[in-house]
C-alpha cells in the first residue's frame, strides 16, 4: 500500500515567488488527506494532480493565517463541484467558529456533510481510527494554540506462503496463522504446523509526524517512537534562535536535534523565513545534526517507504 506525502507548500507567515504557505498531502491507500491549508493550496493542488473531491480529511494544526486561509475557498470549491461526500476537519475549537461565520455571511449552503473535530491542542490524543491507521495529536508550543499529528499504521497480518499451507486448512485455521498462531491439535495441544514454516513476516507499519510551528522542545520526542519519517519547522538559522523562542519557531539546528532524539529514520524541515533564499544553508545546519535531511520544498514527493534519501536536494 503507497504511503506518499506530497509538499504543497513551504514558506512561513511570508510566501514568496517559488515559496508557499504550508500544505501537504497526505495519501495512504485510497486515504487522501490534506494537513494545513495555507493561501493558494487549492492552485497547488491542481499543480500536483490531486483532486480535491479525493480528499477526505483535512488536518489544520493552528489558526494563523498562514495555515489555513486557503481552507473556505477550498470547502466552496468543492461545493461548488457539486461534491456529495463527507470531509472530516481536524483543528481548533475557533476553526469550527470561522468557518461557520463565513458561510453565514456568504450565504453558502455545502452540498456534502463538513463534519468538524475539534482538536484540544494541549493534549497527546488519538483524532481518528480505522483499520489501517490511527491519527494522534502532538502537542506543540507556539504563540497561539498548535499542534502536530502523527500518522501511524496498524500493524499488519503475517504473509502466507500458498505453496507451503496443506490442502484443506478451514478459513479459521488461516486466519490464525495469519495473526502469528501455530496451529495445535485441539485434543492433545501438540503443534501441527508450525507458524514459520507458512509464512513470512509483515511489513513494518510506517509513521510519518508532522510537527507544525513550535519551539524546540525535546520532551515531545518521546512520543515519536518508531517514525519514519518527521516533519519538522526550521524557519531560521540558528544564529536567529533567540527570534525564533520570542516568536514560537525554532532554527534548522534544533530541527536536526529533535529528529537525533527521537531516533527517527528521515527529517524533512520546512516553514522557512522569506529572508533566506537560499535554502542550503539550513539545509547544511540541520544535516551537520541529522545528516538525513530534506528539504520540504514545493512539489517534492516523498515514499516513506523508502528509507535511504536521493543524494539531490
């Protein structure tokens, strides 16, 4: 099953000609979900190939404009496509308040259930469950009330080797071996067949946490056990970190520390100043860290299940 993150967007507060404001994609399966919505993330959309009308998710970790302005014209638009399925939104309690104010006062009726989940952003919580993943908050620590999430699957079923399984096993019996179970002779207990010798182990579930704008807080790393692959804010370099403290960021340094302690395969940093440019110095600092760093930048696709970066940036 795919497991593919796709950057929309990448700058701060400030977009600039070949930046701008968050959003990603997230897609798992036939799961698509979008986390955060800044300005002109429905034009980014259609530059990546991603319909909106596949979105059933929508993640919104604070309510700073740059993170979800882009968020009514996005639900109109699809209204306005004559959308009929329903769209899960994930953010704020206010989140909920604004946008009810807007199509209030725009006189907008959706065509399809906005079904709204407030996130109590101070809190490691689970938001969603089905039987291929789970979604937990992150509790970040910014200006205004903000949080990360964590997209992890489920652990998945043994493989079973068809060739090696004898002729009339009952559905029950395979399904044991599929959960990891021998199979035993009901009366006496002895094994029949041993687990290992019809099948081979599962893939391992993957992670991906996204950890919006926050200052540099280590104590959080504790909850990303297992991840493959961290999203993480590095809007200055470090030489600016006392700006980054007074306004809730943190430098690419520090994005480089939190993915070292938390023991993550790979650290994608984003959310950049617009006073760099040039982006490879923060890329430099992070890695002289973490030397498994990306770049988020604009239409950069990224598998998590690939564990080895492309030596370009």
């Amino acid at each position: 099953m795919e497991f593919a993150l796709t950057i929309l967007g990448s700058a701060s507060a400030s977009p600039t000609l070949t930046r701008h404001p968050t959003a990603q994609v997230l897609e798992i399966g036939n799961w698509v979900a979008l986390i955060d919505c800044g300005e002109g993330t429905q034009q980014r959309l259609l530059e990546a190939r991603v319909r909106p009308q596949r979105l059933t998710h929508i993640f919104i970790s604070h309510l700073h404009g740059d993170h979800y302005f882009g968020l009514p014209g996005l639900l109109s638009t699809m209204h306005l496509q004559g959308r009929t399925a329903a769209v899960h939104l994930f953010g704020p309690a206010g989140l909920g308040v604004i946008l009810a104010e807007i199509f209030r006062y725009s006189g907008t009726a959706l065509s399809y259930p906005l079904h709204f989940h407030p996130v109590d952003t101070t809190q490691h919580a689970l938001l969603y469950d089905d039987p291929r993943l789970t979604v937990y908050s992150l509790p970040m620590d910014h200006r205004v009330p903000c949080c990360g999430f964590l997209f992890r699957e489920k652990p998945k079923l043994r493989h079973l080797l068809k060739d090696r399984l004898p002729v009339g096993l009952k559905p029950a019996q395979l399904v044991a071996l599929k959960h990891g179970y021998d199979l035993l002779d009901p009366t006496t207990g002895a094994v029949l067949l041993r687990n290992e010798a019809v099948t081979t182990p599962p893939s391992h579930p993957r992670a991906y946490a996204y950890c919006a704008d926050s200052r540099f807080r280590p104590e959080l790393t504790s909850l990303l056990t297992g991840v493959d692959l961290l999203y993480h804010e590095a809007t200055f370099l470090h030489e600016k970190v006392e700006r980054a403290e007074q306004t809730g960021h943190s430098s690419a340094q520090q994005a480089g520390m939190f993915a070292k302690l938390a023991g993550v395969k790979r650290l994608l940093i984003g959310h950049f100043s617009a006073r760099y440019p040039d982006l490879h110095p923060l890329l430099d600092e992070a890695r002289a860290v973490f030397p498994n760093t990306q770049l988020a930048t604009e239409g950069k696709q990224i598998s998590v299940m690939a564990h080895v970066l492309p030596a370009n940036v």
